[in-house]
C-alpha cells in the first residue's frame, strides 16, 4: 500500500510538471525557439504556418533606442495564452543566435532559464497584455529585435513572433570647430608699396 501510494504521488508530480513549467529547456530549443513536437513529453505538434494561419500575438519594445544600464519594457499582447519563451536576438546578424542582454523575473509569471537566457512561463495559467523587463548589454551590440514563441494552447503555438527594432542610444559628439585667423598683410603690402615707388624713380632716373 505504502509501495503504491509513493508511485501514485510520483506520477502526480510528473503530470503536473509536463507541460507548464519552463524552467528547463534542452539547448537545441534555445536556438530554434520550437517547443518539443513529440506527442509523448511534448506539445504534439508543429508550429502554426503564419502564412496560413497569421499569429494573434504581437510583440512590442518602448521606444526606438536601447541605453546601457537602462531596462527596456517590452510586451506581448493577444489573446489569452499558456506559455512563452521571449529572447533578445541580433536585427543586422540573422545567423548570429545569442540570446543578448538579461531579463527580470516579474510578479512571480516569469522566470529566467539558465540554459539559454530566456525569459519563459512559470505555469500554464492563461496570460494576456504581459509586461517584461529586459537589460541590454554592458556593450553596444548593434539593432535588436526581441522573439517570442507564444503558446496559446499545448499543440496551437506560433514561433518568430518578431518585435520592432532598436538602436544602441549612442551619444553624438560635435565635431571640434577649428578657427582659421587670416594671416596680416599689412606689413607685405607697405614693403610692395615701397618698391614699386622706387622702381618708378629708378626708371625717371633712366629716361
């Protein structure tokens, strides 16, 4: 009986934990951002084709720029979902994968994964109009978009939802102004003066 009722609380731990947490995501996801299709330890399906089917989520950063030191707020809104994964990625390098900058865990709704620098789902329960906040690098690492993977229900989820762009705020600095002082003549012309009147009485001398 004892034997028994250890099993059935493991099964009870292991169902609750299949789907809604994401505090684990194996490394390959970290790039492709695609939940696990299995139909076994997984969602069971593949993404929406957003050419078929457009995705209802969107996904906005404030502003235009990016400063160091500053967090950005970003948001995803749409209908009612289960779970996101959200990253920030390179806008002028499609081939460069690294997740940039640092996410804050927000109101117990988010945690941050440590296998990817992800911000993902804490549970399942239906999320809408989420606000996250996100830390760029120490260093300047060029435009940016935040991803997002947005899972309205277990086998319905669409991937790419892309963010607009931002600039690294860098500060412009004015160009020095150089002064150019025109040289005196003043001196030159008296001297030319000068010996032009003595080429005159040289030449009356002459003639």
């Amino acid at each position: 009986m004892e034997y028994a009722l250890v099993v059935l609380v493991a099964c009870m731990v292991a169902t609750s934990r299949a789907f809604p947490s994401g505090a684990t995501i194996p490394g390959g996801v970290c790039v492709s951002m695609t939940p696990n299709p299995a139909a076994s330890g997984g969602h069971g399906a593949t993404p929406q084709d957003k050419s078929v089917t457009p995705s209802p989520y969107s996904v906005k950063a404030d502003g235009m720029y990016y400063t160091t030191g500053q967090y950005v707020t970003v948001y995803i809104t749409g209908p009612a979902f289960k779970g996101f994964m959200i990253q920030a990625r390179s806008a002028s390098n499609a081939s460069n994968t690294d997740a940039l900058g640092t996410w804050m865990a927000t109101n117990g709704l988010t945690i941050i994964n440590p296998n990817c620098n992800a911000l993902v789902h804490m549970d399942n329960s239906d999320k809408t109009n989420l606000t996250l906040m996100w830390m760029p690098p120490a260093m300047d690492v060029g435009p940016i978009k935040f991803m997002a993977t947005v899972v309205q229900v277990r086998i319905t989820f669409w991937i790419q939802n892309l963010s607009n762009q931002l600039m690294p705020n860098v500060t412009m600095t004015t160009p020095a102004t150089t002064t150019l002082t025109p040289e005196t003549t003043t001196g030159a012309a008296s001297i030319s003066v000068s010996l032009l009147a003595l080429s005159v009485a040289a030449l009356k001398h002459l003639f």
